[in-house]
C-alpha cells in the first residue's frame, strides 16, 4: 500500500486534518499514513526550520506531503514553516482550483454564471525570498527574483495541465506595462512556451485589468499563470468568488515531492472549537488521491462531498442560515454518510 506523509499544522490543522483522514478511512482508501512533526509548534521545540530532522526524512522518502495550516512564528529573521517547505523541495507551481459547488451559494451561483478557474501560482521566486533590508533609517528595499527557468518550469507545468484537462484558455496575468525585466521575462518565456501548444488559446491579461475581469466575467477564465505575489493574491480573490476560504484546495507541484494543503491558514480564531469546515483540505486531499492514480477512491469522496453540501448541510462559516450549521466532526460523518 502507498504511504504518504501528513503534518496535522497548527491552529485548526489538527481539526480538519483529523476530519478528513476520517473520511478517509471510511472510504477505505488504500493509503497509509506516517504522522511527521512540522509547524509552529515543532519551531518552539527547537528546530529552527519548523521541522525535525526525521520528518524532512520521512517526506524527502515517501514524496507526498499532505498537509494542514502552519503559522509562522512572529519576529524578524523568521522563516516561514510553509514557505521553507516549498523552497526545500522546489515545489515550484502551486495549482489553486476554484470551481462552483451546488450549496454554497455565491452571487455568481444566484446568477447561474458558473465558475471553473485553475489558477498556477509560480511558488519559489519572486520577493518571497525575503531579500529586504534598510537602506537608510527611513528607507526599505526590497529585491524581487525572476528567472527563466523558474519561470519556464512552472510555465510548462501550467500548459501540459491545461492540456490534460482540455481547458479552453490559458492566460498570463501579469504587470510587464510597469515591471518591464522582470514581469516581461515572465511574460515573454509564456509565449515562448504557448508555441508548442497551438491548439490552447494563450493569452495575457494585466494583473489589475485581470482582477476586475474576474469579478465581472469569472466564466471567461479558465487556466491562469502568475508570478508568486500576484498569484497570491488573485487566487484569493478567486476563492471569494466561488464563497471563500473553506472551498479553496492547493496542491505543490515540484519534480519529487509534491505537497497538498487548503489555501487558507490556522483560523486562530476558531481553532480548537470543532468548528471549522475541513471542506478545503477534503478537496485538496481529493486532488492528492487523483495525482496518486486513486482514482476511484477520489471519485466517491468527491461525490459523497457534493451531495452532501447539494443538500444544504453547512459547517458555521457559510450556507443557508436557517438549517442549523453542523461542527467539523458531524459534518465529516454527513459526508460519510453519503457513500
Ligand atoms: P494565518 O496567519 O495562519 O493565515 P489568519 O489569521 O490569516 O491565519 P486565516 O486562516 O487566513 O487566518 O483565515 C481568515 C479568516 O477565515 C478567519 O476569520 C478564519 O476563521 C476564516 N477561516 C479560514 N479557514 C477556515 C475554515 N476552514 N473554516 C472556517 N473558517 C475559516
Ligand atoms: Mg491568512
């Protein structure tokens, strides 16, 4: 049987992570699990990277990391747990799929204007690599890392998706009029790449024209590349539109190890209340179990999730406020239930 990692995270990680192994086991998927320990709370022990030197192990082994929120312990000088994570293992495309779902109602839903957009967020470079200083008392500089086979990399990966899933369109967002180098690098190595795909329509769209477009015609879209930063935070944009962060599932695509996570974080505001909804984590671990070729196992869990949210059961962060909402555990059972 396959055996894949799992770090639980902080805040609300243990929460759903343990939710969504529940349904897991119930579908009998054909996994095995090896529990690491990674996240803030490992930080605190200790180990400077947020990990210990057996769980790198572990992971660098098994190849797969499904994972739940991590937070990055505050003060200057301090890496971020999830950030290390995909610079050590060069997870280098981040694959963000928003699409509707039957349930949770959105103004796009109401509207009968359905939404399917995948988004690859380049994960590696760009000014997450927290090269910033003060060049004087008063003024902050901050450097902002492209290169063309980091772009290329993720760029590729982007076009052979789109490929597989027959998209329509796959488009650049970008803000090359303004960052001519580094944003024009991008674009650039994006029409060098589309050349060997002439039967995907490539386009590109400025970043900020992008976001407007995607909240007025989120139905146009289909596949969508950004550098780091601006992919950051288009797919959050693209979250709300498909009804927020509990619907939003992330997989870290790199050549050996690959990572799946919700997009959003630890919910300390709600952590430790059961009541946060595992929805986002049960949709990337779906996305894991298709990459692992399990294929039917996913299709179930997949099912038994729709049916259930197409009948109305909600956790309390979203749905119709007159059923009453279920915690985190009752809402896993409703889905089992559903098999
Ligand atoms: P972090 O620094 O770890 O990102 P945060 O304070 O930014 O933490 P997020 O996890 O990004 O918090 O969440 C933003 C908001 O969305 C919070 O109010 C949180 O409660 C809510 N939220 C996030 N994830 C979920 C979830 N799975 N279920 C319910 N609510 C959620
Ligand atoms: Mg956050």
């Amino acid at each position: 049987m396959t055996k894949i990692a799992v770090a639980k995270g902080d805040g609300i990680g243990p929460e759903i992570m343990d939710a969504v192994l529940h349904i897991f086991t119930a579908a009998k998927v054909p996994l095995e699990y090896e529990v690491v320990e990674m996240g803030k709370w490992v930080f605190d022990k200790g180990y400077s990277n947020g990990m210990t030197p057996e769980a790198k192990q572990t992971i660098e082994t098994l190849g797969i990391l499904f994972k739940g929120p991590m937070e990055t312990p505050k003060g200057k000088g301090v890496k971020s747990v999830n950030v290390t994570a995909r610079k050590t293992w060069n997870t280098y495309a981040n694959n963000r799929v928003f699409q509707t779902l039957h349930g949770v109602d959105t103004v796009f839903s109401k509207a009968g204007i359905p939404i399917d957009i995948t988004v690859v967020r380049e994960n590696i470079e760009d000014t997450y690599g927290g090269v910033e200083h003060m060049l004087t008392h008063d003024v902050a500089l901050s450097r902002r890392l492209i290169t063309r086979p980091g772009s290329e990399q993720v760029i590729r990966y982007a076009f052979e998706m789109a490929k597989k899933k027959r998209a329509r369109r796959i488009t650049c967002g970008h803000k090359a009029n303004i960052m001519k180098i580094t944003d024009g690098l991008f674009l650039e190595v994006f029409y060098e790449v589309a050349k060997e795909y002439p039967a995907l329509k490539a386009d590109d769209v400025i970043v900020d024209d992008l976001c407007m477009k995607l909240v007025t015609r989120p139905d146009t879209f289909d596949v969508v590349v950004l550098t780091n930063l601006q992919g950051d935070i288009v797919s959050d944009l693209c979250a709300g539109l498909v009804g927020g962060l509990g619907f939003a599932p992330s997989a870290n695509i790199g050549d050996h190890i690959c990572i799946f996570e919700a997009v959003h974080g630890t919910a300390p505001d709600i952590a430790g209340k059961n009541i946060a909804n595992p929805t986002a984590l049960l949709l990337s671990g779906i996305a894991m179990l298709r990459h692992l070729g399990l294929m039917e196992s996913a299709a179930i869990i997949e099912n038994a999730l729709l049916y259930t949210l197409e009948q109305g059961v909600h956790t309390g962060d979203f749905g119709n406020k007159a059923i009453p909402a279920l915690n985190t555990t009752q809402f896993a059972d409703a889905i089992i239930s559903n098999f």
